[in-house]
C-alpha cells in the first residue's frame, strides 16, 4: 500500500505575494510586444501587464 502523504497549506505571506502592492496601485508595468495594433481606430498602442497580478493597461501612442 502507498504511503500517506502530509500536504501543508502555504503561509498567507507567500500566499498573497505581490497582491498588496497591486491593491494599493503600485503595479509593476511590463510591455506585451505581441499586442501593438489597434484595428478600430487605426493607431499604434502599447499594451502593459502588470508582472504580478496580470492586469492590463492600453495607452496609444
């Protein structure tokens, strides 16, 4: 018969790692290169995900 294996719940520090900053508004903003074309309106756009939490922001150039 296998052995029982004890699981340990992560501790909420690590848990919730990052997602203070990201709440508080503090993201960390990382350019998407795949996503620069906006077909609606015809412009160029820079699209940035946010490294921790994956939000993201649209800002056309």
């Amino acid at each position: 018969m296998g052995e029982v294996i004890q699981f340990k719940k992560k501790p909420l520090s690590e848990k919730h790692k990052g997602n203070t900053l990201c709440r508080s508004g503090f993201h960390k903003w990382q350019i998407l290169k795949e996503k620069q074309f906006e077909v609606k309106q015809g412009k160029l756009m820079t699209v940035y995900q946010c490294k921790r939490c994956h939000k993201i922001k649209n800002k056309l150039t």
